[in-house]
C-alpha cells in the first residue's frame, strides 16, 4: 500500500503518481494526478486544493459502538451527531499533535466533532468544517 498525499495513511494500492481519480477510504481526498504543487486548486476535488484539504481534519477514528463511550449530554442528533464539547475534543491536543492557543482555541478555526452512528459501529470526524458525505458502492469506492 502507498501512502495517501492528504492523511499519509497507506491506503492507495499503487504509487500517487499512477493512483488515477482514486478516492482514500479515510479522508476521501480524490487523488488528482495532474496537481502541480499542493496550493492548486484540484478539480477533481471541486477546486480544494491538498493544503487546504490536509488542514480540514485532523481525526478520523471508527469505534465499536458496543465500547464506545458516548456523551449523550452534548449530543446534537440521533444517527448524525454534532458536539461542541466532547471527550474527543477535550483530549484533542494530547491524542494528536494540533496546536492550542494560549486562550484555549485551536489552528485554524474551532474544532467540531462530528460523529455518525451506524448499526455497528460510530464513526468519529474531528474537523473545522462540515465533512461531506456521499454515497457510493464498492465499484465507486
Ligand atoms: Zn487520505
């Protein structure tokens, strides 16, 4: 497996330079073989360009819902959960490397924790801005 040039997970199946319109499973950047340099706009990414993209997410984690702790307190939504407060976020800048100012706000803008709720599983998203969701199959995975 060969690294994805937005997370740095390893989940393209060949090398980014021959990984054509392939999506990554975990931060569904599209890999755009024709960027020149990391602040071009991609339009296989709807004019985002990667450096943008690498600073929209800084967590992506899927958890056993049977094991998960879950703040229904703060919970904004049943399957599609928002929180402005969480565990997640509140141990944020000791579970990763996101830099906090001194007046407790994080670079660039405020982290939101998304969350969605599937029969087996929830799916945690630590962002500043709004994830996209989209459905697809297996063959347009
Ligand atoms: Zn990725």
């Amino acid at each position: 497996m060969y690294q994805c040039l937005c997370c740095r997970n390893e989940t393209l199946p060949v090398p980014a330079s021959d990984a054509v319109a392939y999506i990554c499973p975990v931060c569904w950047w599209e890999n755009d073989v024709f960027l020149n340099s990391p602040d071009e706009p991609s339009d296989e990414n709807h004019g985002m360009t990667l450096l943008e993209a690498q600073e929209n997410y800084i967590m992506y984690q899927v958890r056993n819902e049977s094991f998960s702790r879950i703040d229904r307190q703060a919970r904004q939504g049943r399957y599609m959960a928002t929180y402005d407060q969480s565990f997640l976020l509140s141990h944020l800048a000791e579970m990763t490397d996101v830099q906090k100012s001194d007046d407790n706000s994080f670079y660039p803008a405020p982290w939101k924790h998304y969350s969605i709720f599937t029969q087996n599983q929830v799916i945690d998203i630590v962002s500043h801005c709004e994830p996209v969701l989209t459905v697809g199959t297996n063959d347009t995975l």
